[in-house]
C-alpha cells in the first residue's frame, strides 16, 4: 500500500475553508481506497509555519497513485487551488 501525504497553507487573504473545499474535488478520482482532507488542529507549538490542511490517501500500488495523478479531476483541482495556496508539501510512502 502507498500513503499518500500532502500539506498546504492557503496563501495570505485566501480562506482555508475555501482552499479545503478545492482540494475536496480530489475525493471524486476513483483510484484511491482511502481519501481525506482535514485542517490542521496545529497543536505542535515548535512548528512556527505550521501547515493549514492535510490530505491523506492511500492506494493499492504506485499505479493507483500514477492514476490517480493522471485522472483530468486532478490536473483541474491543481489549476483550481495552485493560486490559493502558499505551500505544498507532498510525501509518499510505502506502508509497513
């Protein structure tokens, strides 16, 4: 199994809900057995930039995850909220 990471901070005067309800559009993209996107409780106080929000999926395989990637839902979201967000950071990770 790949988990899939990503953390975002939506960019100055953009709201977090908004930017939240963009990355949403992801869900839609079949490929992934476990999809969310869930906003950063920020209780880790040594962190000065914490990240906003969080999505966290999980695929089968790498191809899932290249489908995934690949789906046009995908390439829209990023148009989408690439111009609201200030930081992304992504990590995947082979479970176990």
């Amino acid at each position: 199994m790949i988990r899939h990471v990503v953390f975002f901070s939506a960019a100055e005067g953009q709201s977090v809900d908004t930017v939240r309800e963009g990355l949403m559009m992801l869900a839609q993209i079949p490929h992934a057995d476990h999809f969310e996107v869930g906003r950063n409780l920020q209780t880790d106080t040594i962190s000065a930039e914490a990240p906003d929000l969080v999505v966290y999926a999980e695929f089968r395989d790498e191809a899932a995850l290249a489908a995934f990637k690949a789906h046009p839902t995908y390439a829209a979201c990023t148009a989408h909220v690439r111009p609201m967000r200030e930081m992304r950071i992504a990590a995947d990770f082979h479970a176990g």
